[in-house]
C-alpha cells in the first residue's frame, strides 16, 4: 500500500514524537549568540562521534522571518540558492511541498523531500527515506531574522549522503553533517561581512558558555578567503593534561584517523594526512607563548610547505585553565584540498565538501585530542 505524503508525515510524526535535540543552553540567551554570527554560523554539538547525529546551527537573515519562511516554500528558488542543478515539485497541499532535488554534489544525485511551514515561527524538512525532520525557528529580531537550525538524525539509519561519507571516510560523518547543515542555511541567510569583525569581551563570554555544553564552533568568513573554523570545549580535565595532548602531536595519528603520520623534529613536524581518496603532506614550525595576567597559552602551528605552499595556513591553540577544568579553543585556517588534486576535484563540486575536511581537522582534534566532558549540563530539550 503506497501512503500520500500527509498520511507517510503522520507516520513518521507518531515515531518521532518529541526527540530529543541539540538546543542553545537556557543559560545563554539568543540575542547574546547574534552577535557571534556577525562573521558567519555558530553550531553547537552536544556530542562527537554519536548516531543520530544532532546539532544546532544559528545564524542571522537580513530579510525578515515571513520572507525567509517564503523562500524556503519557494522549490523552484533553489538552483539559485543551493547548488542544485534541477528543482522539481511533486505535490502541492495544505500539508505541505513534496519536491525532489537534482544534485551538483559528488555522490548524492538525487534527493527527495518534504517541507512544511508547521507554525508561523517553524519550518520543518522532512527527509522521507529516513524519517528524520530538520527544523527551522525563525524569530524576528531588529533588522532581520535569527534563524536556528535543528539537525537530528533517526536512531538507526542515515541520509544517502551521509552512508556514503560514512563509507568512504567513517571519522568524518559529524564534519559532513555540519557542513551540510551549514550549506542549507547558507541558502536563506549569508550573515558575514567583507571583513570579520572582532569578538568583544562580552562575545567571548558567550562562545565560552556555549563550550561549557559541548563543543561550540564558529565559522569565521571574510570575503574572498576560505572560512576559519573555530572550535571550542570548556572541559572537566586539568590544563596540564590538555596542554600535553596538545603538544604529543607524535600521537596525533593514534587518535585522528586521516592523521596517517606526525613526525616530530624539535617544533617542526611533518604531517601526513588520508582522506576520501586524497593525500596531503605538510610541514610546520610551532610557537608558543603564554600571557601570566591571563594565564591563556598559545601555540600556533604555520605550514612551512609541503603539497600545500608556505604560508598557506596554520592553527591556533588557546588554553587557560577555569574553575573545575580547561577552556580551550582551536582556530584551524587551512585548507586541506588545495594539496591533492583528488580532494581539489571533489571540493570543486561544492562549497560544503571543501569546507568539511577543515570542519573535520577542528572537530577531531577537539573531540579526540582534547576530549573531555563538558563542564556544563546536557543540552537538549524536545521541540514539535
């Protein structure tokens, strides 16, 4: 028996009821999280490493709420919001659009769907293979719309796209989610402007009470340069053992997968980095200094050369001990797909595969380098 698309939502509604999912702490308030996208997206993971998957994306639309609703009811408005080749409308009701998408991304050719305005302030993604729903919440603010993106697998089962991440290059399914996430509302909200901002005071205190629930990353984007990803955990463990995690680069390899070699010579280390097919090498010189009034250490690592060129990137590590544990942030700024021509070939096809192995470099250090649990509570809440 074939079921309409309203019946098959009441389904999946019914087996979804009330989930789970990734939210902004209550201790932070959302006009407190705005001012960190002024540069780009903020995203919280509650969790690494965990199926379902689930998150929450925040980010700010110039226009007001009732527009960007519009556009995400506007199916034949994607080609030029998204890098689909074909947008085409399966069925139009009060329940909502069946549509199905003609992808220009590597791997993921077809992708059907359904979305529906579920409340004046809530647009929900069906995804009808899986089951899973992706909700928006927009809520007017001065001079545009803050949008919060929910992303929140079905216990047991994935997107095409994401099996075939997770064939390829299972390590790396959390970095392909987020830079799929970041790829949808990049569609209906670009927030950043042609210089980055600096953070103020009150703004690092806000990215630091989100790293108290896990680990918070903040897209830094300037025009014409690719995005710095910024990760950061406030962490239940000793400065001293998440500085010398940090500085035993020789075991890198032990603990990130695509870290094939980290070879250490005094502060120069050679790396050697596998992924979806492509090989990278590089090599860096490391500096560190610590500031005593704040008691923050910074260590920067600058690629020195190697398959990518001299001076094409680096990372910084920031660490300083808090009441009950560390805070540590990483700021990686390179990108990796520029040294393979595999990796340049795949991240030609779209924005979100160049940007997810440098999503993936921050998390994996952060999650698996660093780890730790968050000094805060678990952040998650139901949302219809």
């Amino acid at each position: 028996m074939l079921l309409s698309p309203l019946a098959l939502l009441l389904v999946l509604d019914a087996a979804t009821a009330a989930p789970e999912r990734a939210r902004i702490p209550d201790a932070v308030r959302l006009a407190e999280v705005l001012p960190l996208t002024a540069a780009g997206e903020v995203a919280l993971l509650p969790e690494h490493d965990r199926q379902p998957f689930n998150a929450v994306i925040v980010t700010r639309a110039s226009e007001s709420c009732g527009e960007v609703a519009r556009s995400m009811l506007d199916i034949e408005s994607y080609p030029s919001r998204f890098n689909v080749r074909r947008a085409r409308i399966l069925e139009k009701s009060d329940a909502g659009i069946s549509y199905e998408l003609e992808l220009n991304v590597v791997f993921a050719p077809r992708v059907p769907g359904h979305v529906r305005r579920a409340a004046v302030d809530r647009v929900i993604y069906d995804d009808l293979e899986t089951g899973a729903q992706f909700i928006y919440t927009l809520r007017d603010v001065n001079h545009g719309c803050a949008v919060s993106y929910s992303l929140l697998e079905t216990p047991g089962k994935a997107s095409g796209w994401v099996a075939v991440v997770r064939a390829l290059e299972a390590s790396a399914v959390d970095a392909a989610n987020i830079a799929a996430g970041l790829s949808s509302v990049r569609g209906f909200a670009k927030p950043e402007r042609s210089r980055a901002p600096a953070l103020t005071p009150a703004d690092d205190r806000t990215f630091a009470d989100l790293a108290r629930h896990g680990t918070a990353l903040r897209v830094v984007r300037e025009q014409g340069r690719f995005p710095v990803m910024v990760a950061r955990r406030v962490v239940a463990l000793p400065v001293a053992q998440v500085r010398a995690a940090i500085e035993d680069r020789a075991r890198y390899s032990d603990r990130v997968e695509v870290i094939r070699n980290a070879k250490v010579q005094g502060a120069t280390v050679a790396y050697d980095i596998a992924a979806f097919g492509g090989r990278v090498a590089w090599s860096t010189t490391t500096a560190s200094s610590h500031d005593p009034q704040s008691e923050t250490l910074v260590v920067t690592e600058r690629v020195t050369g190697g398959d990518v060129p001299a001076n094409a990137g680096q990372w910084t590590w920031k660490v300083r001990p808090v009441a009950g544990g560390t805070d540590v942030e990483l700021a990686w700024n390179l990108d990796i797909t520029a040294g393979s021509a595999v990796l340049s070939a795949l991240a030609a096809t779209d924005q979100a595969a160049r940007e997810s192995l440098a999503i993936h470099m921050a998390l994996s250090l952060m999650g698996r380098v660093v780890g730790g649990r968050p000094l805060g509570t678990a952040t998650l809440a139901s949302l219809k």
